[in-house]
C-alpha cells in the first residue's frame, strides 16, 4: 500500500490545558490555555498502516470540511464530559468540564455517524458517541457500583489492572478475536442510558459498562479502556486495524458513490 492509498484517521483532542497547570520555562513563551493529545493515539494510528490527522476543538461549521479529509474518526480519551450535555446537574464528584468543548465533539461525532463513517470511541470518547446517540452517563461509579474494583488506577497506561468480558456475537468480540481481555483504567464516569441503536458490547466484573457498539453501521464501536497505551498485544492494536480496514471499506465506497453520481 503506498502513502496515497493509507486511510486517514482523523483522531480528535479535548483536553485543554490552562495556564494554571503548566509550568514556564526559561526558553519558552509564557503559559496559555493548550491543545494536548497522547502521542500513543498517533502510533497507534501509525502502527496500523494509517495515516493520523489530528482534529482540535474548532468552530461547528468548520466539521464537515474536516471529515471531507478523512476516512474515520478515532474519539480520544479526556476529561468529564459537561453533564448538560444529557440533560443532568452536576455531581459535586465531576471534574472540570468544557462544554464548548464538548459541544464541538458531540457534533463531530454525529456528523461521522450520519456520513456512516468508521469510528473508534477510547474512554471519554466512548461516552461522546453515547451522549451524541441521546444517552446518559453515571457521572460517578461509586456512587452506583462501589469501590470494590477501582477504576482510575494509579499504575502506567501500559499496565492492565482488571478483565473485561466481551458479549458473544457483537462487533467488538469478531474484532479482538476473544471473550474476555485485560485492560488498563483511567475513569470514574460510564455509560448510563444507551443511545440509540447502541447496544452493549463489554462490560467489567463489576458489571459497569465497558464496550458499546452501533447495531446500524459497518463499524463503531467504543471503549471504556485506553486501548492506544496496549497496542502491544495484539487484541488491542486489533481495534486500530479494524478501523483502519473499515476506513478503507469506507473510502471505496465513497469513490463509488461519488462516481453514480456523476
């Protein structure tokens, strides 16, 4: 495949860092409010045989021009969402939130969805393509599920703390090729209320939510892991493989549609 023909993945960022947390240096400008993604995400894109596109908070009218340039959307991983967003107040637990942010990333997510487009949800995301579909989220597991499995552990993103089981016959069971899986954990929000046409695809010992997956597209799946620090076992670097060969699904079918209508 030469550089031409590699899919594009464009892979959105929603963690904005304020001049609060960031430390001057002497060779550098003073701090102001940043754009931060995971370099993991890129090789993980990279890793695959894609190509990654970086998609930062912008204007909404600016969106479709954006997936214009791409073949699938990976939704990356970040902080709370705004609970506004699906209609709730917030928990006293909620950590700070940035609802133009999340506004942005919501539509992102619905105009990839209502092109058919590929996507890949991590965490955060997960629960972007679940509010974007009109669902809800538990804005604080303990409060629902105990403590009893901790879920924002303290160990590296490369260190797995705890099993998931996959549900027989979804998506997400053909894509990893296995039932059950080891996953790292970096949350303390999950799925409530599924959207529409979601179903449930994972869920941890606990019984909280770990995987969703659209029933009406080719492929959209999401979870609640960090899938881009684990891309050294095959089961999660199959993840980014199944959405880059969707992505290709996807451009092909594109060209064809584009060539009927000419």
């Amino acid at each position: 495949m030469t550089m031409s023909q590699r899919p594009i993945i464009g892979v959105s960022s929603s963690e904005i860092r304020t001049p609060e947390h960031l430390k001057q240096i002497p060779t550098g400008e003073p701090p102001h409010r940043e754009i931060c993604l995971g370099i993991p995400y890129l090789d993980s894109v990279q890793q695959v045989n894609a190509v990654p596109l970086i998609i930062p908070p912008m204007k909404q009218v600016t969106i479709d021009a954006v997936l214009d340039s791409v073949d699938a959307v990976c939704l990356s991983g970040g902080p709370d969402l705004d609970p506004s967003t699906y209609g709730q107040p917030p928990h006293e637990q909620l950590g700070p939130t940035e609802l133009a942010t999340d506004s942005f990333e919501i539509a992102l997510a619905r105009a990839a969805d209502a092109r058919q487009m590929p996507i890949l949800a991590i965490c955060r995301g997960a629960q972007v393509l679940n509010v974007a579909r009109g669902g809800s989220l538990i804005q604080h597991i303990p409060d629902v599920f105990g403590e009893d499995l901790q879920h924002r552990q303290s160990e590296l993103g490369h260190h797995t703390t705890h099993g998931v089981m996959i549900e027989p016959g979804t998506l997400l069971e053909r894509t990893l090729g296995r039932m059950e899986v080891e996953v790292n954990s970096f949350h303390h929000q999950s799925v409530e209320q599924l959207g529409k046409q979601l179903r449930v695809s994972a869920r941890s010992t606990d019984g909280i939510v770990e995987g969703i997956e659209a029933v009406d597209r080719d492929f959209v799946i999401g979870v609640q892991w960090h899938a881009e620090s684990l891309t050294n076992h095959e089961e999660h670097e199959a993840l980014f493989r199944g959405l880059a060969e969707a992505a290709i699904r996807y451009r092909s079918d594109s060209g064809a549609r584009r060539i009927e209508a000419v």
